[in-house]
C-alpha cells in the first residue's frame, strides 16, 4: 500500500517491501519585518507567509526489499541537483507547491561481510518551494 510519495521516491508498506516514514516534523513560519524608530520599539510588520519545512526518517533494510546503498543515493542525487518535486501524503499533496530536499542524513546500521549496508536510516529534511509568481500588475 502506498502511504505517499517525494517525487520519484514513493513511501509503501507490503508484506515484502518496506520505505515509510517516521519521526514526522512540521514547521510553518510568518516573514515579519522590523522598523527600527528612534527612542522606541520597532515596529513589526507581517510581510506574508514563510516557507515550510518538514523532516522526517525513513528506515532502509535490503531485508525489506530495498537496497539502503542505492536509496540514499537517489535521495543525494535530488538533493545535490535541487529536483523541485511534489511531496504527496495520505494521497494528496502537503502543499500545492513543490519541495526541495535541503539534507540527507544517513545513519549505516548494519553490513554484510563484504562491506554492503544492510540496513541504514536516513533523516530528510525538506523545504517547501514555491515558484516564481509573475507580476499581477503587467496582466
């Protein structure tokens, strides 16, 4: 069963293969602007709505039909080319923007005798990427 997806990278559940997620983070921000006035506080000023953020964990184990090796590497490689995708949860999209993966973090738990992970955990974190508007006014 499919339980959602980053892009290419699609988080399923069966009885022989296994790439979920946990340890699931969130962060929603404001952009808020500071006028500094002599002799007083400064001012704020909500300017709009900031990018979000999530992090997450996911388990890889070649004895739940992934190759740990070959997943974080494809996770780097997104990573590293700045693949804007859609991060899709529950069967709809986070946002309707796209996603950039900004870290991979992989933890190598466990090797075969030749060298190989076996088993690793890789920690994502993503931010959301929303792009470039047009200017209202020139329409």
């Amino acid at each position: 069963m499919n339980v959602g997806s980053l892009g290419p990278v699609v988080f399923r559940v069966s009885d022989a293969f296994v790439r979920t997620i946990s340890e699931y983070s969130r962060r929603t921000s404001a952009r808020i602007g500071s006028h500094d006035i002599i002799g007083q506080k400064p001012l704020s000023e909500w300017i709009g709505p900031g990018c979000d953020s999530i992090s997450f964990s996911i388990k890889l184990s070649a004895f739940r039909g992934v190759n740990p090796k070959e997943e974080a590497e494809k996770l780097r490689g997104m990573a590293e080319r700045g693949e804007a995708v859609i991060f899709v949860m529950g069967g709809a999209p986070v946002t309707r923007n796209k996603w950039l993966i900004e870290s991979v973090d992989e933890d190598a738990n466990y090797y075969d005798r030749m060298g190989n992970i076996i088993s690793s955990d890789v920690k994502l974190s993503i931010r959301e990427y929303a792009e470039v508007v047009t200017n209202l006014a020139d329409n």
